[in-house]
C-alpha cells in the first residue's frame, strides 16, 4: 500500500488520534503526578510542569473521543493539528527562549516531546489533505 493511500484511508486519521490522544496522556499523567521529582532534573519549576499536565487533560478527552469516530470532522481535525502546532511552539519559548533556563535534560525532555507533537501534527496535515483529495466529488 503506497504512503498516499496509507494517509487516504478512512481508519488512518481516527488512528492517529488514539496515538496522539494516548501520547499526549501518559505525558499528562507523567507531568502530574512527577512534577516534583522532575524539577530539579529539568530545571523547570514544578508548577509550570504540573499546568502543563492540566492544560493537556482537556485536549486528551476531545482527541479521544474524535478517536471513536467513524469519521474524523475536517474543522475538528484542523483544530487538533493547529493546537499540536500551538504546542510545539510553546515547547520551543519554554526550551530555547522562556523565562526559565532549563538543564541539557530539560532541553532535551521538552525538545524531544515537541518533536513526537511535530510529528502528530505532519501526519495529521497529511492525513487531512490526502482524506479530501480521496473524498468523491459529488454533483
């Protein structure tokens, strides 16, 4: 099967969405209940780790539940894809150019999480463009 179909195929972005929606879960979870231990490895402060799981919660719940769909609404998936983007961002600002100077670890924690929410995104983009070029015409 050629990558195009691959992204094309009905399945391919509600299947993305249970990975990104795991991901992004387990990172909640890990920045929730850990935040203290992993302070001072990343030199970033525990209560920004901790808003970060938060903010995550409700993003983890919506995906999910785009995830059980049959079909994945264009404007929903839009939203997923420009919030992985937001993320990645703000991952970048809070790596490279924040307010906090995080340790190598902190750079490479946060650096690493941004580029699996990069991929998210990508793949979501693919998916979406390649569902609309597969997508009959109607008259």
């Amino acid at each position: 099967m050629s990558l195009q179909r691959t992204f094309a195929s009905p399945n391919f972005l509600p299947r993305l969405l249970l990975v990104d929606g795991l991901a992004t879960g387990a990172t909640a979870l890990l920045l929730l209940t850990a935040a203290d231990m992993l302070a001072p490895l990343l030199q970033l402060p525990a209560g920004l780790q901790r808003i970060a799981g938060l903010i995550c919660l409700p993003f983890v719940a919506w995906v999910l539940a785009l995830s059980r769909r049959a079909s994945v609404p264009r404007g929903a998936m839009t939203a997923v894809i420009a919030i992985n983007f937001a993320w990645v961002a703000g991952s970048a600002w809070v790596a490279f150019g924040g307010t906090w100077q995080p340790s190598p670890f902190g750079v490479a924690f946060v650096t690493a999480q941004a580029l699996v929410v990069l991929a998210f995104a990508e793949l979501g983009w693919f998916g979406l463009r390649a569902s609309r070029r597969a997508a009959p015409v109607s008259a």
